[in-house]
C-alpha cells in the first residue's frame, strides 16, 4: 500500500458564493415589499356587524337521556355531542357547547364582531313604546291582589283544618288499637295487674 490515503479532503473550511446569497436576500425584500402593497392595495379591512340578539332558540334538552351508537368513521354531524354547522365541529357538552356560540370564533364565522352596537336615544324609546302595548294594563289591579290574597289565606285555612282533622284520625285509630280486649278481671287479680290499657277513656 501507498502511504497516500485515499479520500476526500473534508478538513477545509466550506466556501459560500457570497454574491448569491446577497441576490437571494434581495430577492427576498423584493418579495415582502409587494406583498405589503398588495395588502394596501385589498383596501380596508372587512367591516363587521356588532352583535345581534339571538332570534333562535338554542336546543340543548332533545337529545337529553337518548342513547346513540358512535363510529369513528361517522360524519360529524352524526358523532356524539354537539354539531355546530358553521364552525364544522363537535363540542362533547351543552356547557362548552354555549360556551362556544357565544364565543368569537363563532361569532366571526357568523360576520360579527364582539362589539355591541350603542343605542340610540329613539331606538330606547321605541322598545318602551313596544313593552307598553305588549303589557296589557288592565291585567293587573288592586281588586285582583286583594282576591288573590283573599283565595290564598283561604285556602291556607283549609288546609291547617284539613292537617288537624287527618291528626285526630289517626289518634282514634291508634285508640282503638290500644284498646284492651276483655280480660276477665278474675284472672286479671290473680296475675298481679288490673289491665293493660290506661286509665283514661
């Protein structure tokens, strides 16, 4: 053998084409300069609605005490748990499920922001205008409390009168119970006791 190994001479340090690495950079700025004109140039950002008062009723007891065959190969609207259609997901309880459509993500999904929308001072005045006819006035009056009243204590009499006659019942059914059944008084003596009953009647 040579006294020349053969291989590869790894013991320099490696060489970088510094002009390349300087267009590549410059390539690079290039390229975030006009991603940022492009975001200017979209215009402004999307305007969302502010939040809305719920007009559906939210179902959370229709499913309560079913019991359901569950596949890891079931769509999501079949898995077990709560199905939100507009987020594509299932949520496992009501409590995250509430937590979830009231949340922002949810929100978002629906286009509107976590904002509520200031009222104005007609907006106010129009709900009170809307409360007023909704509540009808001569539903209440103070002739109607005092017959409520009136019915109540009644009724609370009745049953006091209807507890202290079931007590009485039951007293004479245990008297009448307790009642000793003739006993000859002659044997009575002769064992040392009179009878078995008290002395009241």
């Amino acid at each position: 053998m040579s006294g020349n190994p053969v291989g590869v001479d790894n013991t320099s340090r490696r060489k970088f084409d510094k002009e390349e690495y300087l267009e590549r950079a410059r390539q690079r700025e290039q390229r975030e300069k006009d991603e940022a004109r492009k975001g200017k140039e979209r215009g402004p950002p999307v305007q969302r609605q502010p939040l809305k008062h719920r007009d559906y009723e939210v179902d959370l007891d229709s499913r309560l005490g079913k019991t359901q065959v569950v596949t890891p190969i079931a769509p999501l609207n079949q898995q077990a748990g709560y199905y939100c259609s507009v987020c594509e997901c299932v949520v496992k309880d009501s409590a995250n499920y509430l937590d979830h459509i009231n949340g922002k993500k949810h929100q978002r999904a629906l286009g509107m922001s976590m904002r509520v929308e200031r009222a104005s001072l007609e907006q106010v005045q129009k709900r009170f205008e809307a409360l007023k006819k909704r509540k009808d006035p001569s539903a209440f009056t103070e002739e109607d409390l005092d017959e409520r009243i009136m019915k109540q204590q009644q009724d609370e009499e009745e049953r006091k009168r209807q507890r202290k006659e079931k007590k009485k019942e039951k007293k004479r059914e245990q008297a009448t119970q307790h009642e000793p059944e003739d006993v000859d008084p002659d044997i009575a003596a002769m064992m040392g006791f009179g009878g078995f009953g008290s002395s009241k009647k």
